[in-house]
C-alpha cells in the first residue's frame, strides 16, 4: 500500500526518462519537474565527458597536475551556471590534508626483548613520531563492546596499550553469545571486526591498540608491512597506534590469549618507538550548493569521486566510466536543478553537490568530509546520492538493451527512500532496478567501497548508483567513446526525479533503521 501512496503522490504525469517531450505547447504552461529532467542530455553529458576522461586531465590521480585540471574545470562550471558554493566566495574548494604514508619506522620490545616488524607486528596506523613505555598493558578479550556483551567491563583502557583477539564468545551450545544462533554476529564477521574492534579501543580512550588474528596476519604483513607509497588522511588516527602482533608476540604478552576470553590487567613492560615516514600534501573535494526555499536547513547530498587512477607505466587511466560518468551527471543535475531554482520551481530543501577526491586511495575524500569537516553538519544531512560508474554495461546485462541500473544501499537505513526510489523509477523511468549488491555479505563489498559508505556508516540515508565493473574497469581502456550515453542520460534522470521527490516532499525523509 504504502507503495501506491508514493506513486500516486510523486509530482506530475511523467512521460519517461528516455527524452520524450511533452505536448507542442508546453512552452505556454508552468513547466514541470519532467521538464527540468529532460535538459539533461546526452549530447551535454558526452560534451562535458570528453574534455573531463581526456588525455589532458592525465588520469586524474589524487594530488596530481591533472587532478588540479579537473577540480578547476568543475568549479569553472558551477560558476559559469551560477550556483554559489557553501563555503563562501570564490571558493569552491575543501582542502583535503593528505599523506603518503611508507611503512613506519618502528622499535618494539617486550620484557626486555626485540620483535620485528613483518615477522612479528605490522603497523596499520599513520599516527605521528613518538615513544610508548609502559610497564602493564591490559588484555580485553575479544575487544568487544555491545549491549549484549562488553569486553571492557571493570576495565579502565584510557591511555593505556590494550590487546585483544579475533572471534566472539559462544555459549555452552556452541551457539554464539551475541546472536543466539549458529551465526556469528557483525563483530566476527572478517568485513567489519577490525574496525568495529578498533573503533571500540579508541571511544574507550586506548593510545594503541594491538590485534591478535592469526588466520589474516600474513595477508595484512603483504599489504601494509612493506612500503608501498600508502596514502591517507593526515592525522587520520588521531595519533593513536594499531598493529597486528602474531603468535610470538600475543602470547608474550598474553600466554593464555588462545583460551583466556576474560579482560584483565597485565604486568608486563612494553616499548614502542615509532617514526612516521611520509610525505604530507593536500587535495581538494569540490562543492557547489542550492539553497533551498522553504526548508534550507535539511540539506541533500548528490556525490561522486572526481579522482581516478592516473598515469601508469607511461598509458593514461582516462576513467571515463569510473568516475568520469558521476562527475558530468553532477553537472547536468545541478544545471537542471538550477534552473528550476531561477524559474521559482524549488527546491524546497537545499542541495550539495559534492566532488569528491581520493576516493580511489580509500574513500578519503568523503571520509574527510564526513569525519572531520562536514561542511554541512550531518545532523541536517537528509541523504546521500552517490553515483559511481553509471556510463557502461556490465557482462551481466550484455545480452540486453542495457536500461537497468544497480542500486546499492537504498533500504538499508530508510524504508521511505526505497519506496520513493522505487515510485520514481515506475512513474517516469522504467529503467530495471537490480538488487543484486545490495548486500552487505556481498563478496564484492560494492556497499563498503564507494564514497556513500561514510555517510551511512554516520546513520545517513543512501543510495549508491552503479552499472558494475566490465573489461574496461581500472584499465587505460576506460575511455570516452565506450560510454552509451543514452543509457547515462536515462540513469542520471533518474537521479534527478528521486532527488526533486526528497528535496520537494513535506517531510523530511524518515529514518527507521540503523546503520550496522
């Protein structure tokens, strides 16, 4: 029911989001939202891709010559279109401060005796230069804190090393503690258990945090142990220590670690001098913003990732499709939203169109912009639409026409945004709207690997817009000319009317669920 509610109050009769024009007199009538949709072209579209996946803006890698190319082409644009940015002024720009971490230079020892990094510890923290010595750490079993359960009960963890293992407690069944069942919960699942482990040390005040999982250790030493020209944020840990530790070392300090669930404080002393080893640099998210009319204050979000892979072994990585595709459908959005604006058609809530950078280093671009400079507080973040890659067909959709589109995400925190998704696709679109990644237990982690991801994890209602991968994906074939443009045009207008349906609707969209 609540489905042909939405449906039946989506704004005007829609003819498609194929192109399809209404009646020869338009012109003499208000116009209407499918108006606005159908100035998004594709011959716009392909003009504005051409110039942003060329051979000028050398692949776009984060803090390169040709990343500063096409955050000035973006801004160029929103200013020649007349939408202001929310910082003020001139300035389209949020500064991004980056590093390029290599592998730290680190000193550990443990009683009296020297562990190697590699063999023994691998840093995965990008903390600053400095000297930990203590003569106790404290163990906390699984370092699990939930309402079910709490690792840190009795435990005092501030400024303090602290050392826990991988898993989750079970019962005398078998079965586990916190789900009552044969399936393990989110702090055992291998997707999710180091960061919620990690974020739990760092809310409990620890200054390192050292993790015991033997079954990854030798996956996490090939991946950060070695110095491999990592980048992230700048003080992105807050200076806070985290290492892997392997068998020798967990059991040096814990010997009981494989048995003992229990948290306890140690007597053991323990040193770590660690030199950070990078090189310091800044890049920037671009923004643009349209302030609403009635309700200013509730701000949507429209992203994409305006970086890509750069120049490798001499070829460009052009990322036409990945994220060339997102970033021009940014531009056609808010030049139809703009002039909507001018003509006195709304919105009503205001609107962020955000580029954001380093999204191919991990998401840190957003990640920035979220964590610790949401230049609109999240608090007044009604969702986010993210597109990233919607320009080409998968091998899955070879066989057809091509009008389909993955959605990612858009259930998982507000059954209202699926609905009005949903609503808008069959009212003006009919594009096939598959499901098939909107899985958090998806092998591919498409949900966790896209700059949506960061507002989510902050309980922001999202939707990640995606064609999936192809031939062409993170190669130097990812080209202009490969792009269907008629299918970008479609998936960018559906962008369109489910954003003009949020941002337009009485209430703010409602959240029913939490992030997890």
């Amino acid at each position: 029911m609540k489905h042909i509610v939405y449906l039946l109050g989506l704004s005007v009769l829609a003819m498609g989001c194929g192109g399809q024009k209404n009646s020869a007199d338009a012109s003499k009538k208000q116009k209407t939202v499918v108006d606005y949709a159908n100035s998004i072209t594709a011959e716009e579209l392909k003009t504005d891709l051409y110039i942003y996946a060329s051979d000028e803006f050398e692949g776009r890698e984060t803090g390169q010559p040709g990343q500063k190319k096409a955050v000035n082409f973006l801004k160029d644009r929103y200013v020649s279109l007349g939408i202001p940015s929310p910082i003020g002024g001139d300035d389209y720009f949020q500064e991004v401060p980056l590093e390029i971490m290599e592998a730290p230079k680190v000193e550990f020892a443990v009683g009296g005796n020297n562990y190697k990094a590699i063999d023994d510890f691998v840093s995965v923290s990008s903390g600053a230069t400095g000297i930990i010595s203590e003569n106790e750490i404290v163990y906390a079993g699984f370092g699990i804190e939930d309402d079910g359960y709490s690792s840190y009960s009795n435990l005092d963890v501030k400024d303090k090393v602290v050392l826990i293992k991988a898993g989750e407690p079970k019962n005398e069944d078998g079965t586990y503690t916190l789900s009552g069942s044969a399936e393990a919960s989110k702090w055992s699942n291998f997707r999710q258990e180091y960061v919620l482990k990690r974020d739990a040390a760092k809310e409990k005040g620890a200054k390192a945090l050292l993790f015991y999982n033997p079954e990854v250790y030798s996956f996490v030493a090939q991946r950060f142990g070695r110095s491999s020209g990592r980048m992230s944020l700048q003080g992105g840990n807050d200076n806070m220590y985290y290492f892997f530790v392997n068998d020798t070392l967990a059991k040096a300090l814990v010997n009981d670690i494989e048995t003992s669930d229990t948290g306890k404080t140690v007597q053991q002393t323990i040193s770590i001098n660690y030199e950070s080893v990078s090189k310091k640099f800044e890049s920037e998210n671009v923004l643009a913003f349209i302030k609403g009319t009635e309700k200013p204050d509730e701000v949507l979000v429209i992203s994409a990732h305006l970086d890509h892979e750069g120049v490798k072994d001499g070829e460009i990585y052009n990322g036409a499709d990945d994220d060339g595709s997102g970033s021009v459908a940014l531009l056609e959005l808010a030049q139809a939203f703009q002039t909507a604006a001018k003509e006195g058609n709304g919105p009503k809530r205001s609107i962020l169109f955000l580029h954001v950078t380093a999204e191919e280093k991990g998401l840190l671009g957003s990640q920035y912009y979220t964590d610790f400079d949401p230049i609109i507080p999240l608090a007044n973040t009604v969702v986010d639409l993210n597109i990233d890659m919607i320009g080409r067909v998968d091998p899955k959709h070879d066989s057809t026409d091509g009008n389909y589109i993955y959605l990612i995400g858009s259930d998982k925190l507000s059954t209202e945004l699926h609905n009005i998704s949903e609503a808008a696709n069959a009212k003006y679109c009919n594009i096939e709207l598959d499901y098939t990644y909107n899985d958090e237990n998806d092998p591919n982690r498409f949900y966790y690997r896209s700059d949506h991801y960061n507002f989510a994890k902050n309980n922001i209602p999202v939707i990640f817009y995606f064609n999936g991968t192809h031939a062409d994906y993170h190669k130097p074939t990812d080209t202009p000319d490969k792009i269907r443009y008629d299918l970008l045009e479609s998936r960018t207008r559906l962008v369109f009317y489910t954003a003009w349906e949020i941002a337009n609707m009485e209430h703010r969209l409602v959240v029913d669920k939490e992030f997890h």
